[in-house]
C-alpha cells in the first residue's frame, strides 16, 4: 500500500558510484508523485551486518543490494520470500515495521524482459554462459517458467557444478570455446550471463561463430546493457536470431523492487516507458 510517508530508499554495494538505480528509482517516484528520495550507499563487505542493524538502514523504507551482498543478506534478513530462498541470494529488501524482508528480482526481470520481446522460454533448451550471482537468479526463475532444460557453461567448472546441484533440470559443462559449437547441439536460447562484451572491459568474445549452432528459432540473451548492441547480440541479429538485450531485465527487476518496497502492484508497462525515458541518455551515449 502506497504511503504518504516521503520515502528513503538506498542501493547498497562495492562500488557503487556506477549503479542507475538511483536515476531509475527516482524517476519512478517522481512519475507516480510521491514525496521520496534513492540514494546509492557504499557499503564495504566486512561492514554489512553492522549497517543493517544501523539506523542508517533500520530507517529506511527499503534498499537494492548488488555486488559482494548478494549472497551475505541471506543470513542477515528477518524474513526471506520463497524465491529468494530458491535462488539462494538478494537483491532487494524491503523494510516492514523494523523488519528486513528480503527478495530477489533478477531473475523474475529477466523472463519479464524476455516476454515483453513476445519469447516465451516455456518448453526451450537454455545454454547459460557463466555460474555467476545473476545466472544463478536467471536459472531458478527460467525452471520455474518450465524450460525443458538448462546447461550451464563456466570455465570454473566447481561454480557450475554447486549451481546445477542446487537445482534439477540443470547439466554443468566446462566452458571450451573450441567445443562450443557442437555443445550447443540441441539448444535453441543462450544467454550470457558473463561480462564478455561489458564497455569498460577488456575482454569480448574473440569469435561468435558458435551462434551458427542455434537454430533458425533461436533466441540469443545478453545480460550486458552497457553497451545495448553487444558484440554477442549484433551477431545474433545478423543470423537473423531474437536477440534480446540487458536493459530489459535492468528495467523490470527495478520496478519489482519499487512493488516490494511499497508493497503493491504498479502499472508496469507504464513503469518500464518511464524508466527508458529516463536511462535513454545514459545508455545511448554510453
């Protein structure tokens, strides 16, 4: 229920200066005319059970927590919802009458991002690149929207075997980029839920060629948004591949958060216009 009460609202992390939520969260407030306030916080790893049982938490409405939290505010939350605890990590956490209530919206806003592209990952072979936080998120929400299966591809073979543990339906491979093409036999969506490709890095992929394995059907996800047209995904489109970007689970995981932290539904794809209007700038120039 949306209070008259102005709002504060935080994003936690290390680093922290390059997180949008602040630009994205505001926008949202300011265009359903609420008195509030997003601001992003650096919080070391070592200091966070001491700042969540600091005022400067314990006052605010609720907070976004992205990189090293994710995983930590599993043991310091009062409350955790099924999804979260499915995932096994949080990203958003909504504050009840002293009560930290965590969340996770990653992976509900990536499949969000995937239908508002009119792909419905029902019945699809997922390849998954990385074992990473955001796959872990993305690969609880995708079985729960009944994928036929999932394999994941790490060069850290001892991540990816933990992760598939964690979850049924899921296969874990090495990552060898000479083998890739033939790996993919059987599979009709990828998504890379690495930082390949990511501006700022030094590293992309030094061939897309395994994309030729993926049939005529296939959908191809990217989880980076900076750019928006990644290598990856200008590739998948010259193949004449669905290619589906960051910026729409970026997006949709934000507003989920905003619904968890004023604890009711919001008009989302009015929701997600407002959002683009207001990262536009940031994105295109980026």
């Amino acid at each position: 229920m949306i209070s008259a009460t102005p709002l504060r609202l935080a994003v936690i992390g290390d680093p922290i200066a390059h997180s949008l939520s602040p630009l994205m969260h505001t926008a949202m407030l300011k265009a359903l005319g609420l008195d509030g306030s997003y601001e992003a916080v650096r919080v070391a790893a070592d200091a966070l059970p001491a700042w969540t049982g600091s005022p400067a938490c314990r006052t605010l409405a609720g907070f976004n927590a992205t990189m090293p939290h994710k995983l930590m505010l599993l043991d310091l939350v009062d409350e955790l919802d099924s999804q979260a605890r499915a995932i096994g990590a949080v990203n958003t956490v909504a504050i009840r009458n002293g009560r930290l209530c965590g969340h996770n919206t990653d992976g509900t806003g990536f499949v969000a991002a995937l239908q508002e592209q009119g792909v419905d990952p029902a019945g699809r072979r997922v390849a998954l690149l990385g074992a990473g936080g955001a796959v872990r998120s993305i690969v609880a929400v995708l079985l729960a929207a009944g994928v036929a299966g999932v394999t994941l591809f790490s060069r850290r073979p001892e991540q990816s075997a933990e992760l598939a543990a964690a979850f049924c339906g899921v296969k874990a491979c090495q990552l060898d980029w000479q083998r890739l093409p033939d790996d993919l036999a059987g599979h009709d969506m990828l998504v890379n839920g690495t930082s390949l490709g990511m501006q700022g890095m030094q590293q992309d992929f030094a061939s897309t060629a395994f994309l030729a394995a993926l049939p005529a059907s296939g959908v191809v996800c990217d989880v980076v948004y900076r750019p928006q047209r990644t290598t990856l995904l200008a590739a998948a489109e010259a193949l004449g591949l669905t290619a589906v970007g960051g910026t729409g689970m970026l997006i949709h995981q934000g507003i989920l958060a905003l619904e968890h932290f004023l604890n009711c539904d919001l008009d989302r794809a009015a929701m997600a216009r407002v959002v683009w209007e207001a990262l536009r700038p940031r994105l295109e120039n980026a």
